[in-house]
C-alpha cells in the first residue's frame, strides 16, 4: 500500500502546481502544504508499519529455528536416553540468554563502545525505545531490532551442544555457554555488525561482509564446538559402539522447521520489507536445495545409498554457507554456493573428521564451522553492487564485480572468528572446569542425560 502512495505522492504534487494562481491567492495554499505534509506522513508511517510486521514475523522465525528446530534436530540425533538433556540445553538459551541480553548483552554487542565491543548505555535496555535507531534500522522501533537480533544470540550457543551431545552436565553447560554469549558472542556481533566495529562493512577499518551471521553465529558456534568436544574428550565407546540417531523422523521435522525459520534468519536481516529481502530469501532456498542435493550425490557416491539424514544435514550446510552471502549474491552464485556447501561440508563429516578422529556428536563443526567459513570466503568471491550496493552505487563489491581485495577482507574476518572463538572458548571451559566441573561421571553417561541430569525420561515404554 505504501509503495502506491509513494508513487502517487509526485503525481499529486505535479497536479497542485497546476492550479490556478487566483486560487493560491484566495488561500488555499497553505491547506494545500498541510494536505502534503500529511500525505507524506502517511507514507512514512505505512512503510514503518510494514517494515515493522515483517521484523517481527522473522524475529518469531528465527525462535522457531531454536525451538523446536534445532532442539528436535538434534534430539533426534542422540540416543533416546539423551533426548530430553539434548533438547533441554536448546530450552535452556531461550530463557538463559534472553535474561542476559537484556541485562547486558545487546548493550555490549550494539552499544557505542570501541573497536571491539560496545559500551554499558544500554545495560538493562536504557534508552532503547519504540522509536527507530538510526545507526541500525531506521523505519523499525529500536525494541524490535533489539528483539530480532535477540533471536540470533539465543541460537548461536546452541548450536554450540551438538558437538559436546551426551556427556556435559546440564549445570556446566548452563554456565559456560551463559559466560560464551558475553564474552564471545557479543564482542564478534560488535565487531561485525555495531557501530565502529573493527569488522563492520560499513565502517573505515576491515569492511568484512556479513549479511546474516556467517562469522557471528557459524563459525563462532562451529569453531567453539570443536575446541568443547576436544577438550571434553570423546563418549564412552566412541568410536567403537555403534551411536545412531534414536529418531530420524524427530530430525527430519526440525531440520525442515530449521529451513523454514532461516527466512526469516537471512531475509529478516534485510530488517526492511524491501526487494533486498526478497534477494536474500530466494538465495537462502536455492543454495539450501543444491546443498542437500550435493550432500546426497556425494553420499551416494561413497556409501551406496541416499540417506535422509544426509539430505538434511547437507541442507541446513546450505543454509549455513549461504547465510553471510544471501543478501549479496545473485540467485545462480547462491546456487553455486549450496552447492559447494553440500559437497565440502559431507567430505569433513565422512574424511576429517573421520581421520583425526575426534568426537563432534552431531557435526556442529563440520556443517556450522566448515560452512560457515567456506560461505564467509565465498561471499567474498560472489558478492555483486547489483543486489548491495554496500560500498556506494556502482562501486564494486566482490571479486566478481573485480574488488578482488573484498576476499582478503573475508579472511580476516573468518581469522578474527576462528581466534576469539578458540581462545574465548578454551579459557571459559578451563574456568568452568576448575569450578563445577564440566563432564557427567561415566556412571551418569551410561544411564543418560535424561535420568542423571533431570530426573525423567523422554519415553515410558511401560506406560
């Protein structure tokens, strides 16, 4: 509705030049400047309200990607003695997070602050009203991108348990990944996406393009995963008891939710109702498609058979790799980028991690810290003035439009990932580890996470 009127505005103010001047003169000039005035009110404030509808809906996607996305995605994948603890520890950051994002978090992620994080003028949410704030989104109320990105803290540290599945305590995973979002999620959001972050694509410094999270939720997510499920160690009877997943079905309904949710994930991110959100939605679906194909193909290749849990997993690897790209890429290069998506992510899943042997539980390393490096460096490669014009109309972007130098940008906004990522992480679970201690005794891992940690059990067989 807006758009109509603001084509129309022009039309409207082309017509009162035209009237007579013994009619300006009789007085209705002024009344026609007001009718004006108003008018372009009423544009205004269609656009806010649609904007604004359209970030709320995506804020509620992005939760749905939580819960119960990713918690049925990776209850499904544990032993059935583990499913409760599994999806407890995604419930768990819906409430924990929310507490700490209020108090704290969005202050130090998008307050004004230094290179490297934000300062304290938000704590507690001060200032941040229901009127837009200009530095970020400028048609929405402050509290709905306050919301929105909200979703995204909570998410990106749980993320982080499918590494460590089946053997931390429910206490220690409640503390360290409380202690991760301030100290490492906030300061990576700052850098990449607050004002006069050392990473930010708009800022002087390093301008690292990140649409939607490639390096603030997978590859910090992803890389911290490793380190946990290193640091942890492996299960008992990894790698020689066989560990399939309990539930294909409960996986296949949250990896379809998880789909579903990253529209608004990627498209909401546009944080507009604008043709760059449709961008970013059709290139979230077309790389999400080729990645499950390219997942299944090469699967097929190496065991003989399609599964479903390859086409899942090779479809949320689509969604991660393309995540920082999908509002700058065109949709044939998102294509491309599944695509690759799909066939690197299987190969660490079935080769490296296979070689070096270490026990990621559910590959969140291999599909989040594989795909969203290979996305951050693409995007880097892909990324066209054509959809963004981030840097100025005409002014080239990626190395397709010949800023060959952006990829050199991309790198070293994957380094500064990947660095805070590991040491934030290690000191964290080093502390938490003296204090309270961080694995369940082999007594509690045998019975489950779901008897040892919470007192219940997921199914009653008997009942």
């Amino acid at each position: 509705m807006y758009r109509c009127c603001a084509f129309l505005l022009p039309v409207f103010a082309f017509f009162l030049s035209t009237l007579p001047a013994h009619a300006q003169a009789a007085g209705s000039a002024p009344a026609t400047q007001a009718q004006v005035a108003a008018l372009q009110q009423a544009v205004q404030n269609a656009q806010s309200a649609g904007d604004n509808a359209w970030m709320l809906a995506s804020a509620a996607l992005v939760l749905l990607m939580t819960g119960p996305g990713l918690a049925l995605f990776y209850g499904g994948l544990v032993r059935k003695k583990n499913i409760l603890g599994t999806m407890m520890q995604s419930f768990a950051m819906m409430g924990l997070v929310t507490v700490i994002w209020a108090v704290c978090g969005y202050s130090l992620a998008f307050g004004h602050g230094n290179l490297f994080i934000g300062g304290f003028e938000h704590l507690f949410l001060r200032g941040v009203s229901l009127q837009p704030n200009p530095d970020y989104a400028a048609t929405i109320p402050e509290q709905t991108y306050m919301v929105y990105q909200l979703m995204f803290a909570i998410i990106t540290p749980a993320l982080i348990t499918g590494a460590f599945a089946e053997r931390m305590k429910f206490s220690a995973m409640a503390v360290f990944l409380s202690l991760w979002s301030i100290l490492v999620y906030s300061p990576m959001a700052h850098m990449v996406w607050g004002v006069g972050g050392l990473l930010n694509a708009t800022g002087t410094h390093i301008p690292s393009l990140d649409f939607a999270g490639g390096t603030v939720v997978h590859i910090t997510s992803g890389v911290s995963a490793l380190v946990a499920c290193l640091y942890l160690g492996k299960r008992i009877g990894y790698p020689h008891t066989a560990m399939p997943p309990h539930s294909m079905v409960l996986s296949f309904i949250g990896a379809c939710l998880l789909w579903v949710g990253w529209f608004g994930f990627n498209a909401g991110s546009a944080l507009a109702a604008s043709p760059l959100a449709t961008s970013a939605f059709i290139n979230t679906h077309f790389a999400a498609a080729t990645a499950a194909l390219g997942w299944t193909i090469a699967e097929w290749l190496h065991n003989g058979k399609p599964t479903a849990l390859g086409a899942i997993s090779g479809a949320v690897a689509g969604l991660v790799a393309i995540t920082p790209a999908s509002g700058f890429v065109q949709p044939f290069a998102a294509l491309a980028i599944g695509l690759c998506a799909g066939i690197f992510c299987s190969f660490m899943v079935f080769k490296v991690k296979s070689f070096f042997g270490y026990d990621d539980s559910l590959d969140a390393f291999g599909v989040h810290g594989a795909g969203g490096t290979l996305g951050a460096v693409l995007t880097g490669i892909f990324a066209t003035s054509a959809i963004n014009p981030i840097y100025g109309k005409g002014v080239p972007t990626g190395a397709i439009d010949g800023h060959w130098g952006q990829v050199l940008n991309q790198l070293t906004g994957v380094a500064v990932a990947w660095g805070i990522s590991i040491v934030g992480t290690l000191i964290l679970l080093f502390l938490v580890d003296r204090v309270i201690g961080l694995r369940v005794s082999p007594e509690h891992e045998s019975a489950g996470l779901d008897l040892s940690q919470h007192g219940e059990e997921g199914y009653d067989l008997n009942a």
